[in-house]
C-alpha cells in the first residue's frame, strides 16, 4: 500500500474531532435520505456532486 494513503487513512479514520459536524452527517445520511451504512462511497459521492447542480 502507499505510504501516503496508509497514513491518510490512520489519521482520518474514526476522528471525531467535530461532534457537531458529524451529527450533521449523520442526520443528512440516515434521517435525511434514509441510508444505511451499506451504501457505497461512489453513491455517496454522485449524491453530494448532484447537490451542487444547477
């Protein structure tokens, strides 16, 4: 694995340095549009970018 991506994920995974961020992001994910933690990233992406759309 890349070193860089290694250490991207050690320090990204489960920060929660922004309690109120996070929240957040859990009401737009599960309360919002009613999605589990099943759902792939790619959908998540597509999703966020079409939010941005004119």
């Amino acid at each position: 694995m890349n070193p860089i991506l290694k250490q991207k994920i050690i320090d990204v995974c489960n920060t929660n340095d922004n309690p109120k961020l996070l929240m957040e992001a859990a009401q737009w994910w599960i309360m919002t549009h009613q999605l589990d933690h099943f759902e792939k990233a790619i959908k998540i992406k597509q999703m966020i970018e079409d939010m941005h759309q004119p």
